[in-house]
C-alpha cells in the first residue's frame, strides 16, 4: 500500500477558513459527540480504544495530535465522527504486532517487546503525522454538509434557523466551498483519496458488499458494528472528498470501492449495471440484488399486447429479469377479448 507518511504530507490548513468552519454549527449533517459517545463509537467500529468516560482522544488532544470540532462550555471536546480516521491511524502506529501466543515464552515475549518498543514514533513524530491526518478530516467535514446527504438519501436541517435560512446559507456556503477547493492540488488530494481507500481495504476487503450496502438504506448501513463499519465510514469519508474535487474540477475519479485500474471496457456495465454504480444507485440495486441471490422471483408482472409493444420495451429495457420485471407478451388477447364483448 502507499507510504501514508508520504501520501499526507504537506496538506494545507483548511480551518483559515474561519468563517465557513464557523457555519458549520448550523449545517453540519452528524451530531458531534462527547469523548465517551466517541469512544462507544470508535470501539463499534472495532478501534481497539480503551476506556468509557475518558480515554486515547482526549489524551491525543492534550497531547496535540488529535483535533476536536467544538468545545463545550465546560472545555470537553466535542468530535466528529470523522475524527475515527486519525485515532484510528494513531492506535495503528502504537500496535506493537506481538503475536498473542508469545506469551507463552515469557523471556522471548520481553525480547521481541524490548525491540518494538524502540521503533514506537515519538511524540514529534506523531505530532507532524497527526496534523496531516487530521487535515484530511478537515476538509472531509467542510465538504459534508454539500455531499452527505447524498450519501444517505435524507438532509438534517438546523433547530436554530428557518427552512429558508438553511436554504440560503447551504447555497452561499456551497459556493464558497468549491471556492476553497479550486485552490486545492487535485493531484495530491487524489492520493490522499487512494489511501483512504487502502486504509477501507484493510480494515475490510468486501468491496463488493461495500457496493450493496452503499446503495442500500441508511438506516440499515447506520446500525453496522465491528471493521466493517469501520471501513464503511472511511469510504463515506473518502466520497464527500471525492465529490468536491469532481465538482471544482469536472473531474472523475475512482469510486470507493475501486482500488484497481483492471476493469476491462463494460465490466462494471455488466457487474453493477452501470460505470459509475455508486453515482447510478437505483440502476445498481436490482444488479447487487440478484449478484447476492436476493431476487426470489419477480417484483413486476407487466403486460403488453403484442410483438411491437413487447419488442420496443425490450428496446429500452434490455434485461427486464434483472430488475425483477416479468414482461408477459398477451399476443392480442386484450384487444380479442374486447371485442368479443356485447
């Protein structure tokens, strides 16, 4: 996988933008939470992050290496969930990877422990790598009031303004935005957007199911546990990223299941129903659905009344079985059976 040290460095600070992070109070689509809701959540998502009340994040903020997203007026920190990606990259960096059956060589696991020790970065060192990751989640929360609801099919409006206001500073907001990333290197941020992608991958490597479950429901994506939630809010995380830079700079860019070039001419046609499954949802569901065997017959019995009608719907629906419709060809009938009638 790429060396992430190097993929995300030199990322620019995106809170200079005051005055747009400010306005994010209002318009943002996920509640922050406080350090103990985050940390239920981080170890939902299988982080292996200790502690209930407190714990790893408020120590990473003290420390300088994990940044939060609003204060409260008692000085706790409130977090975004997209705060999991450095936490989750942090906790990684500390992983001895001392094999839990070494135990039982005591002398030998204190040998191998005494050596990883000795290579665990040290505070600076996490401190510049912490800044560029949490860098990645800035941008990723300034885009996530454009590009989130999108993503989950429903849009949370705000208790403190009007349909209306909301209305207006969304549309003022998103144009500032674009603004803000048109002044961004697309090539970089394009690898950053690929390692967020193996950093999914290796948590889980179901891109397929990824598929399903992304034009699925939001309700049902929202209640997954373990890494492969984990995965999934990194990939969620990865698009708002991906569509900002799309829009700014009418580009295309890999969808977040993609990890490879390899696709020959039609294989996504042919495997998903479309080359952008992600971006065509309701033509990619019926494909994912007979992909994972969940079609048990049709969904639709539509009738036509002879060769033209049936042939000119096969023109335009080439393989109505994939989408669960039953195309029943009367020959006539209808029309015989009228006219049969006194």
């Amino acid at each position: 996988m790429p060396s992430l040290s190097v993929e995300y460095e030199g990322l620019p600070d995106i809170r200079v933008e005051a005055e747009l992070w400010s306005q994010l109070y209002y318009l943002r689509q996920n509640e922050l939470m406080s350090e103990s809701q985050f940390l239920w959540f981080l170890k939902e998502r299988g982080v292996p992050a200790s502690g209930v009340i407190d714990g790893e994040p408020g120590d990473f903020v003290k420390r300088g290496w994990l940044d939060c997203d609003q204060y409260r007026d008692d000085g706790s920190p409130l977090f975004h969930p997209f705060r999991f990606f450095p936490v989750l990259r942090l906790l990684d960096r500390f992983d001895l990877r001392i094999a839990k059956i070494a135990s039982l060589n005591p002398e030998g696991y204190i040998r191998v422990a005494t050596w990883a020790l000795k290579h665990v970065p040290s505070e600076e060192e996490c401190r510049k790598l912490a800044t560029e990751w949490n860098r990645v989640v800035d941008l990723a929360t300034l885009l996530e009031p454009i590009y989130w609801p999108r993503i989950v099919s429903q849009e949370r409006g705000s208790p403190y303004l009007s349909a209306e206001e909301v209305t207006r500073l969304r549309r003022t907001f998103r144009k500032r935005c674009i603004a803000v990333v048109r002044n961004l290197d697309p090539a970089l941020w394009r690898r950053v957007h690929e390692c967020l992608l193996f950093d999914a991958h290796r948590l889980d490597e179901n891109s397929r199911l990824y598929v399903l479950l992304r034009v699925g429901d939001w309700s049902s994506r929202s209640n997954l546990k373990g890494k492969l939630s984990g995965a999934m809010w990194l990939r969620h995380m990865a698009e708002v990223v991906r569509r900002g830079f799309e829009e700014a700079f009418n580009q295309s860019w890999s969808e977040e299941y993609d990890l490879s070039n390899g696709w020959y001419t039609g294989a996504k046609e042919r495997v998903f129903g479309s080359e952008r499954p992600l971006d065509d949802a309701m033509r990619t569901k019926p494909f994912m659905a007979r992909d994972f065997g969940l079609f048990t017959g049709s969904s639709v019995r539509w009738y036509v009344e002879g060769d033209t009608e049936y042939y000119a719907f096969l023109e335009v629906l080439q393989e109505p079985g994939i989408y669960g419709i039953e195309l029943i060809n009367l020959r006539g009938e209808i029309a015989i059976a009228k006219g049969a009638l006194p």
